[in-house]
C-alpha cells in the first residue's frame, strides 16, 4: 500500500471499518478527524490509543470505546 493512501478519508475509512487497528497508519490529520476515529473505535475500542490526544478525551468518542464489552477507561486512559 502506498503511503499516501493512509491520508486519503475513503480509503482508511475502508480499512478501519473491516479492523480499527488500522487507525494506527491513517496520517495524523486523519487520527484527529472525529468521523474516523469514531469509525475506528467503533469497530475495535482498543484503536483509541492511536486517535489524537484532543480525540482520546472527546466525550462521544470516549462513549462509543466503552460500548463494548471488556474494554474501559481509567484515568491512565486504559484498562487491561
């Protein structure tokens, strides 16, 4: 995959919905737009810790992470 295409909405967009883990490679730009990351977390909570500071304590995101069984939030940001 090119690295420019980690830059492109459509094409991460893609990728995070089938595994949010790809968060990881989107361009930062990308990891603190809210639609994506949300995308992301919605799909696999665990991709929060690759969205942008500012986007790990916005509320809505935060709320999707936690809708999932297993995974939820301390004041260290995680919970194992």
């Amino acid at each position: 995959m090119k690295t420019e295409n980690w830059s492109n909405k459509d094409f991460v967009l893609k990728r995070i919905k089938k595994d949010g883990y790809y968060l990881y490679y989107a361009s930062k730009e990308l990891r603190n737009n809210k639609e994506v990351v949300l995308a992301a977390v919605k799909q696999n909570p665990w991709a929060l810790q690759f969205a942008s500071k500012e986007l790990q304590q916005d509320k809505d995101v935060l709320l999707e992470s936690v809708k999932k069984p297993g995974f939820c939030l301390t004041s260290k940001n995680f919970c194992y």
